[in-house]
C-alpha cells in the first residue's frame, strides 16, 4: 500500500520550528506557494526533496506519513499572557500539544493511567471554586506539597513545554473528557508551580469555554492564589507581616514565589495598602521579581517517571519510544520533563504491564 504524505503533519513540524511559509519554502529552495499545497495536502514533495525537507525541520521523514494528529486549537486553549506572545510562538506551542497527545495515546495503549477527577465549578466563583475544589479532594486547609503530583493523581495529563521562550507561561485545554495542562520550565519552580494552579482554574472554571480573555484570566489567578494559600492557613501562619524578609522566610510554607505571597497577604487583609506598597518596591529593589530568593526545587511528573521506569524495565528506551512515534527523541524528551533514559539494545516484543 503507497504510503501518503499527511500535510498537517508538515504544518506542524514547521510550527515546532518557528518557521513561517516563506522562511521554509527559502530553506526547501521551492516557492511559498509550493509549501501552502504541502500543507493543505494537494501536493506532495518530490522524493528527493524528502531528505531535505526533514533535515531542515529536524524530524524523521517517517513522521511526515502518519494518520492524522488532534491539534489543539488557539480557541480551546487557555494560554497565559497571551498578550507577549507573538502568533509564532503560541502556534508552536500548540503544536507541541499535538506532540503531547500523540504521546499520551501511546502510553494510554499500554498503561492505566488515573481516572479524571476534576468537576465542573464554573458555577462558582474563583475562590469558593477553590475551597469547593479542595473539599471534594479532601485536602483540606493545609499547604500543597506537589502541585504536579496531585494534578496527576487526579487524571490531568502533565506535559512540560520546551519553548526557549519566557512569553509562553502554561496552556490548558480539555480533549476527549481528558484534561491537559503543558508547562514552561524555562520559568522558577515557583512560577512553574503556580502557573500549575492557575491552569487548573481554568480546567475546573471555564469547561464551557467561557468567558475569554483578560477575565478569564483573572479568575485563574484568584483561583490559584486561594487554592495554594488557603485563607484560614494564611492568616493562622502569618496574622503580622514585620518585613521583606518575614514574607521569604515563609513563603517555604506553600512553596510560592515572594510578590504571590505578597499579593495574597494584601487580598486578605493582613497588609494594608501602604505595606503593600512598600514591600512592592523592595521586592523590585531586591529583584527578588526577576530571581526568586531561597529557591525551590522543581516539581516533577511521578506518572512519567513510573511509565518510563517500567519501559525501561522492558528494555524500551528514549530512542525507541521516539522510533516507534517517528519522532525526534528531543520533541519526547522536552515533553515528559526529561525522564527518560539512556538507549540499550531493542527487547523482544511482549506485553507491557499497566501500571
């Protein structure tokens, strides 16, 4: 059977590559035109310009002739700060998405991954969704050790974003009844962290799609300040802030960045609005805003490391999981926070065990 060329394949390892059509058709030595009819699939690329092309976006040539990938859509995604990004750098985020879920499926074919837990509370408002939400979880008032950890357990599906970029925070977005979050980790653990939780705010808060934009923003952020600084843990902890250097030494206790501490402390009440002030410009003096002081370490996925440890186990490494998805292993690797280990020989085939 003669294999097809799938052109929204192309489309989307040319969006990894933050290359638009001219760029590549320059690159590939054919005309825009020429690239606009590979991607909208009413052509396909002559056999010697294959090798070319998938030199030139860095993906096996194999990848180019798969089924069709789901790709999220910029609508049905809820990006942070969508206003520093350029259209280059969400499309190749979403692409990644695409990535993403070509992956999941993969490990979904051969493990039991967590039931998905995650109601809809877009009845509510950001912070009774926030207390609604840790009621139903049983979490109680206390602090949260690993928000990554405890998205997982709840059948989120984690993905890290490789994007050398700080104008991509995280993205969202719900496929299939399953609940996705990608996050960037060129940021602090910190931020990392709380982007965890605001994406979260949109996964429990805004499953109809609605509203959009700055508002739906601002409700992921109330929801994930009151979700990992409960009020009555707040207040119980810190009802006097005494200085800077109060909020550093216990912002260890929820494990957020020095201004989210802040910013919570002021909602609450506890500073007043001169406090608040000040404390906002020492924090810039410090720039405690540009490098988070006393540092946490970084969150990491316990469902990829628990799939990848039991790939190992059968002898499927990075190089093979990458071979049998036709992908770059640094697009695999990027995704599932680097867990993975170094190549061995390929195992007799056999049944994988559910984890």
């Amino acid at each position: 059977m003669e294999r097809k060329f799938n052109g929204s394949r192309f489309g989307i390892a040319r969006k990894r590559r933050l290359l638009n059509k001219r760029q590549l058709a320059d690159a590939l030595g054919v005309s825009e035109y020429t690239v606009l009819r590979y991607e909208a699939g009413k052509t396909a690329p002559a056999e010697e310009v294959l090798p070319i092309l998938a030199k030139t976006l860095r993906f096996p040539v194999e990848f180019f002739f798969g089924c069709d990938l789901d790709e999220p859509l910029a609508d049905n995604a809820s990006f942070r700060s969508q206003a520093a990004m350029t259209a280059a750098i969400r499309d190749a985020a979403l692409a990644a998405g695409s990535i993403g879920f070509l992956i999941a499926d993969y490990v979904e074919a051969r493990f039991d991954l967590p039931k998905v837990v995650v109601p809809d509370l877009s009845f509510y408002s950001p912070e009774a969704a926030s207390r609604a939400l840790r009621e139903e979880w049983a979490l109680g008032e206390r602090p949260i050790s690993n928000m990554i950890h405890l998205l997982e357990s709840k059948g989120v599906r984690v993905f890290s974003l490789a994007e050398n970029s700080l104008k991509v925070n995280a993205f969202s977005l719900w496929r299939a009844g399953k609940p996705y979050v990608f996050l960037n980790t060129m940021k602090s653990a910190e931020s990392s962290r709380f982007d965890a939780a605001h994406e979260l705010g949109h996964l429990v808060l805004h499953q109809d799609g609605t509203p959009k934009g700055r508002e739906a923003e601002d409700e992921a952020n109330r929801f994930a300040s009151c979700f990992l600084m409960p009020e009555a843990d707040v207040l119980a902890e810190m009802p006097h802030v005494y200085s800077l250097d109060h909020i550093v030494q216990s912002k260890a206790r929820w494990k957020v960045s020095v201004a989210a501490l802040n910013y919570r402390l002021r909602r609450l009440g506890v500073t007043s609005e001169w406090q608040n002030r000040n404390l906002c410009i020492q924090i810039s003096q410090r720039r405690f805003n540009k490098e988070e002081p006393l540092p946490m370490p970084r969150e990491m996925s316990v469902v990829w490391e628990k799939v990848l440890k039991s790939l190992w186990a059968d002898r499927i490494t990075r190089a093979e999981i990458a071979r049998d998805l036709h992908l770059p292993a640094s697009e695999v690797e990027s995704l599932v926070f680097g867990v993975l280990g170094q190549s061995t020989p390929r195992p007799e085939a056999r049944k994988l065990t559910a984890i």
